[in-house]
DNA sequence: ATTTGTGCAAATCATTTGCAGCAGA
DNA sequence: TCTGCTGCAAATGATTTGCACAAAT
C-alpha cells in the first residue's frame, strides 16, 4: 500500500528530472501515516520534533507535488485552513461531520455510490472522483 | 423569493438589536444577486465600482452576519478564498463540477437524498444539511 | 558540473481587529 | 442620546517566493 505511493511519487520526480530527497520522503510518510485532513501546518508540526530544520514552505512545496503526482489531494472542510488527504482514500467514504464538536466520521454506503453513477450517466457526465459531506449533529453531541 | 431573505435579514438585525444599514442591504441584495459560490472579494470588487467607499472588512463582517442569520453558507470548494452561497439554494441540490472547462451544473436526485438519510440514521446522526459534489468531465468536454 | 532543493526570512494574500468618527434607533 | 456601524489602517494567519547555500543527479 505505502510502497505503491512511495513507488508512485519516486517515479512522478524521476519523470520529470525532479530530485528525491529524504524531506520529500519523510513527508510523504507521514502524509500517508497521518491519514486523511492533514493541514500542511499540523504535519509539519508532526515532523519538527524529530527533524527540527525542516522548515514550512519545504512541506507546502512538497504537498503542492503530492497533488501534482495525484497522491494527494485538497479536501474542503469549512474554515481557513487548507486540508488534503491521500488520494487513494477519495472516493471511497464519505463524511459526516458534526457541527458541534467537530469531529468526523468516514463512512460508506454503496447503494449511494451506485445511485452516484446512475444520476452521472444521465446527464452524460464522466465521473472522476466525489465528495460526500453530510454536516450534522453526532450522536454524543446530541445526548 | 429575494423579498424573503431580504425580511429575514431585517428580522434578524432587529431581533438582536442591530442596526439595518445600506452597506449590509446592498451586499446582501449583491450576494443574491450573484447567487453562488461567491467569494468575499468578489462580492467587494463587484460593490465598490458603485460604492468606492465600501470597506472590505464591511463585507466580511455582512457575510459573517448573513451566514449566522442562516442565509449564506460557506461552500467548501478548493481554493484559498473561501467562497458562500444563499442557503435556501443549499441542501436542494448537487453539483456536477467538469474539471475540463470549470461548468458546474446542478442537480438532484431524491433517491440519493433519501439513502443519505438512511445512511445518517444507522449512525444516530442528525443532518443539517449535506453537500454532494461530483467531479469529471460534463458532456461537451467529452466530445 | 549542473541543476534542483532547502531553509530562512521577507513578501503576499485572505481575513480579522482596534479605533475614531458616523449614523441608525 | 446611546449604542452599534463604518472605513481605514494596522494586525494576524496562512501560504508563497527570493535567495544563497547544500545536496542530488
């Protein structure tokens, strides 16, 4: 799984004359070990404990190449703060994110998925990818 | 339609004691106007040609009343602007997004809507409201 | 040897805030 | 009049960029 990534993203900067440096590995680890809504400032945060002169924009950078390479891609939660996820996640859940205590939850439902396509192919529209958000209230913060 | 939301508003300025002003009816008139996906500086360029003195941080701070008045939302897609829209257009639709040529186009499907409730409940999850965008290549890009 | 990458600091972009004067209620 | 509102400018927060040096090919 990570070594498909990892392979992925060491072929992408071959292609195309790029260097591959251990801060461009080191940061797709943790990328893909922090698993989904990663903001650039939280993973960089995670690494400057044990790699204390790494610096911001290396992780910006490096994340703006993990989009191009299609490892990673932006996803859109409300607020100011940009957050992505590993693109081999997309698609593949959904969210429903409670308004009161912020937290998420990833779920899948594939009568859902299948009506996605349905509703598609009437309107003649290729799908690539989707995003399913739900915002609501959980079940603790209802209680 | 419009009349509505705009007695909404003055319900709501009234209700709490604040105060109906030009700038906060022109912008919302605006933002109805533009309907969708609106960012807050495009709402200030589009205003300020009519009204130079308009103050950016006046449209921010109207947005920021609207979406607690419950008549924008903030609508999540990628960027680093944060973009709104009306609510009463939320929650009614998806969106189709072609990543070729940018169309968004709108649609809707009650069976979806309706196994996203199931889906909610088998969480113990009360929804709010819910964003469904799917993202590929519309129709006349495909050809 | 050549070219790209990195860290730093400064720059920029979006958004927020403090404040002095202005305007609805 | 009283309190909230506005515009401005300065502050903050997130992200980007310029540059000199370091590292990968």
């Amino acid at each position: 799984m990570k070594s498909d990534e990892k392979a992925a993203f060491i072929k992408y900067l071959k292609d195309r004359g790029f260097k591959k440096t251990p801060q461009r590995q080191i940061i797709l680890d943790k990328f893909l070990e922090m698993k989904g809504h990663v903001s650039a400032d939280e993973l960089f945060r995670a690494l400057r404990r044990k790699y204390p002169h790494l610096g911001q924009s290396t992780v910006f950078r490096s994340i703006k190449l993990l989009q191009d390479a299609k490892i990673a891609s932006e996803v859109n939660f409300t607020g100011k703060r940009r957050r992505f996820e590993p693109e081999h996640i997309k698609g593949h859940h959904d969210h429903l994110v409670c308004v009161n205590c912020g937290k998420t939850a990833e779920v899948l439902d594939q009568r859902i998925e299948k009506l996605q396509d349905d509703l598609v192919r009437r309107y003649r529209f290729t799908p690539l990818r989707h995003r399913l958000e739900i915002f609501g209230i959980c079940r603790k913060c209802a209680s």
